[in-house]
C-alpha cells in the first residue's frame, strides 16, 4: 500500500515570486521563436525550421532584450560573398557586455560587419510590430510574469 501524496503548505501571500535567471530568460526567448515569429525577409531566403530557431528573429530579440535589460542597440550589415542579406540586430547592456542571442543563426557563411549603434525605434519596428508583440507576450508567457513596458 503507497502513502497518499501530502498536500503541500501554500505559499505565503506576501511570498516573493521565484527570480529569473539569465539562462530562463534566454530559454524563454528560445521557446518562443516559431515561424510565425521570424522575419518574412529571411524566411524568403531560406524558411524557418527548428534546425536554425534563430533564423529571422534577430531584430525582434534585440528589441525584447533591450525592454528588459536597457543599454545600447547594435546592428551590423550581414553579407555572404558579394549578396547583401540585410542587417543584424544584437544588444550592448548597460556593463558595456555585447549580448547575441540569434548570432547561431549563421551557419551558411554569412558575415556580420562591424556594429553600429542605433537608437531605439519608438515602439516595435513598423513592419515587425505582430510578430514583436507575439514574441513578447510568449516570453512573458514563459516566464510567468509580465515583461517590462517596451522601449524602456
């Protein structure tokens, strides 16, 4: 005969949610890209799949970061031989740490130039805004707690 489980004691009220760390957070991120979260651009060169999640979410990502953690953008012209294949997005935080969650992405040789930094578009990027939001709402999503305003 086995024991029935116990109920366990309710968490206090005032009880502090579990933290995030930054490996649930870029998990979190991973979780949520799909292809309906991938830019149209890149997924015209070559479509989303789970062999390269990172593909297309580069700018997205960049901008979910930067609503968390503040800091700097960064955005560098991506190229394979002579091709122009448009631009990568990645993160400065405010400890001066370059953060690429999507630098993965590359694996056909592309090469990412030096970075630039730009200032934060008011909002999503314009053609970016659903799968932006969709991203956002997944992360938070994940971790269980609403992300911080964008464009903060």
């Amino acid at each position: 005969m086995t024991t029935p489980p116990q109920p366990t004691p309710a968490q206090p009220a005032d009880a502090r949610p579990a933290p995030w760390t930054l490996t649930r957070f870029e998990s979190a991120i991973r979780a949520a890209w799909a292809a309906d979260t991938c830019s149209p651009d890149d997924a015209e060169r070559t479509p989303w799949g789970i062999d390269n999640p990172a593909l297309g979410h580069c700018d997205i990502t960049a901008l979910v970061v930067h609503d968390v953690f503040g800091g700097e953008l960064l955005v560098g012209t991506v190229r394979s031989g002579d091709d122009d294949h448009g631009f990568h997005w990645w993160n400065r935080l405010p400890s001066g740490v370059e953060l690429d969650l999507t630098y993965e992405q590359f694996i056909r040789g592309q090469v990412v130039g030096p970075a630039r930094t730009v200032v934060r578009p008011a909002g999503p990027l314009r053609r970016r805004a659903e799968e932006y939001h969709r991203l956002r709402a997944r992360v938070a999503e994940h971790l269980g707690a609403e992300l911080p305003p964008a464009g903060n």
